[in-house]
C-alpha cells in the first residue's frame, strides 16, 4: 500500500488575505509542509509580517480589482516561473437584516468574496492550464449550503454559495486539462472575528447548540484539509466541497 504524500516541498502556493486568521493559518501549515509561500493581501501590515515570518513573499493585493490581480500574478510568476497552488480565502462578511442592505454593500460583499474569488481563479488558471497542473482551493463556507441563523447575511452566503458552484465549474473545465479545483468550507473557525461575536450570547448559545459538537473548530483544522488538498495525497479529487463544521450542517 502506497503512502500518501502530503509533501509541498518546492511548492510555489499564494495564500490571498494570508496575513491573518484561516488565511495565516492555512499558509503556516503548507509552509510547514515545504511551501514557498507567497501571501497577497490587502493590509500591508498583516501581510509583510506574515510573509516575514513564513519566509516568503508578500505582494499588495486588491482582490476585488481584476487588474491588480493580473499584476500580482505576473509577479509571481515573473519572481517563481510557476504556480502550484492558489489558495483563495480572502473574504469579508456583513451582518445587516437584508431589507436594509445597501446597494453599496452587497457589491462589496459579492466583489471580494465572488468576483475576487474568480478573477483569481481565472488569472492562476491560465498559468496551469498552460503547464497541465496546478491545484486551486477556494474557501467557501458552510453558509454557502444553509442560511445561518440568528445573524442576518444574505450577501455573505449568496456569495459563497457562489464560491462552491464556480468551484465545481472550473473543476468541469479545467480538471481534463489538469488543473484540480476543489472548496473548503468552514463552519464556525475560533479566529478574532468569531470569537467577537460570541460576545453576543444569543448567537454564542445558537451557534454552539446548533453544533453536534459542540464547539468552535480551530483554524489549523481547516488547515490541515488545505494542504490535503494542494498535495499529491488528494490527486483524484476535483469538484469537492469538503466542510469543516463540527457537524452544523447533519441537523
């Protein structure tokens, strides 16, 4: 029986919004694993410090501008000469009742979390395509397959419903052609943003109720399914939406 190979040795993966969170969390575990990392973000300060420590590269990167993702790309590949894997976890989420939801606000919820998701996808892509390998792992999020209560965030899970669907669309196109594209989709993750919210103890007792197991995941456990699925030990998956969410989801 063959072992299964989770080395990433010499691997070339960008981690977008690694600076922080599930982000951060994700590009530690496949820098663990032998990952060059290279980690595009927004925030310059959270992404040099997480680039310093990661021993990789940090690059600026608007997600939501089609043309800066070009450039970031261009890069990196201009730095590297190839890309292994992209990571696509940028993401921002708003708790407003859908009545009140301003123009303004779904386009920029749907713009980093949809369109940031595919223009990094379709940029990375190319690259792949090009060479016939390549593995790309979008973050969804069990909100893209139930509607959370009690917090009201339409937006957010329209979007990532969208994540997992243009998931297994470019794993229809790409995958013949070598190119593996799969999602992960957390439940609830311990990171700041979380565990803030948890102040709210209507949602604490909701959230933590609702979960068989009754506990917040933590990040390096959403991790551990990213570098699964960039490494050799997930070659005949493609198109798959692996959650991560204590069990929410079964009820």
């Amino acid at each position: 029986m063959n072992t299964p190979n989770f080395n990433l040795s010499n691997q070339i993966v960008i981690v977008t919004g690694g600076g922080q969170g599930i982000g951060f969390e994700i590009a530690q575990a496949m820098q663990a694993s032998g990952a060059h990392l290279v980690i595009a973000e927004a925030n310059a300060s959270t992404g040099e410090a997480a680039a310093h420590k990661l021993e990789g590269d940090f690059i600026a990167t608007d997600v939501t501008d089609s043309s800066n993702v070009k450039s970031m790309v261009q890069a990196v590949m201009k730095k590297h000469g190839r890309i292994d894997c992209i990571v696509n976890n940028a993401g921002i989420c708003r708790n407003t009742p859908s009545e009140d939801v301003s123009d303004d606000e779904w386009r920029l919820v749907m713009s980093v979390d949809l369109d940031g998701v595919f223009y990094c996808c379709r940029e990375v892509g190319k690259h792949m395509l090009t060479r016939g390998a390549g593995s790309i792992i979008n973050i969804g999020s069990m909100s893209g397959s139930i509607s959370n209560r009690p917090q009201p965030q339409s937006a957010y899970n329209a979007a990532k419903a969208g994540v997992i669907h243009l998931t297994k669309s470019l794993a229809g196109e790409w995958s013949p052609r070598g190119v593996r594209v799969n999602s992960i989709s957390p439940g609830y993750i311990g990171t700041a943003m979380t565990k803030a919210a948890l102040e709210n103890p209507e949602w604490r007792d909701i959230w933590l109720s609702s979960t068989p197991m009754g506990r917040l995941g933590e990040p390096a456990e959403v991790a551990a399914i990213a570098v699964f699925l960039a490494s050799p030990a997930s070659s005949f998956m493609t198109g798959s939406d692996v959650v991560v969410d204590g069990g929410y989801t079964v009820w």
